[in-house]
C-alpha cells in the first residue's frame, strides 16, 4: 500500500487555521485523507486500513474471542493508556473543569457540524424519538 507522509506545523496556531480545521474539525493530529474520505480518530483510521485493505490477514477474524481481545487491546490502547496522556494536558491547558468541559464541547460540536449527512451515528442509534444534535 502506497502512503504519502505530509509533515505538519504542530503548533496550536497551526492547528487552529481554518485550513486545518476544515480538514479536522478538533483541531487533531493525525489526519488521514483516502480518496474522498478524511479521519482524524487514529484508532477509527487504524480499524478502517484493516478492513479496506488488509483482507483479514493482520487482524483475527470478526466473530472471534481473538477479535474480542483484538477489539479490548485497541480500545484500551485509545481509551486508559492514552487518556491520563491527554487529561495531563488538558489540566495544565485549563484552571477549571468547566473550561475543560466547554472546550470538549466546543470541539465534539464541530466534529459533528463537519460528518457526513445524516448524522452517521443516528444509523446504529435505536432509542425511539432519538435525534442527533444539530448544533
């Protein structure tokens, strides 16, 4: 599989430039781009190379109690090892919770301003007169 590396600015200024943001509404690194599809979630760009790409062979097969570990390694890897990461930076970023909590909002809002329409979510989502938010 061919991949093409773009370096880029790290800096908050960078990743705060409407160029940016247009391309990851959150303002993350790293960006995946395949065709006309971009990913900003590297758990969600890592399951989507192995299912695209790998025909099985680098992962168990779906169904499996080796896809279950599989799955529980990729998300503890996401989720426990790299949250204290982000939770360090987001403490020294803000003096309160609810800075912290405004600019979780702020981004989880431009994330979903920017997905494809319907709302990708509202397909699995199965609680009668649920609707996903707008703004």
């Amino acid at each position: 599989m061919a991949v093409d590396v773009e370096r880029i600015d790290f800096s908050p200024t960078f990743r705060n430039t409407p160029e940016w943001r247009a391309i990851s509404p959150a303002g993350k690194v790293p960006v995946m781009t395949d065709g006309a599809l971009t990913m900003f979630e590297s758990g969600a760009m890592v399951a989507y190379i192995l299912e695209r790409y790998c025909e099985g062979r680098l992962r168990p097969p779906p169904g499996t109690a080796e896809s279950a570990m599989h799955h529980q390694w990729c998300w503890f890897a996401e989720a426990t090892l790299a949250r204290p990461l982000g939770l360090r930076v987001m403490r020294q970023k803000a003096e309160s919770g609810a800075a912290v909590a405004a600019e979780a909002e702020q981004k989880v809002r431009a994330c979903l301003r920017s997905s494809i329409k319907p709302w990708p979510i509202a397909t699995f989502c199965s609680a009668p007169g649920s609707t996903p938010p707008t703004s």
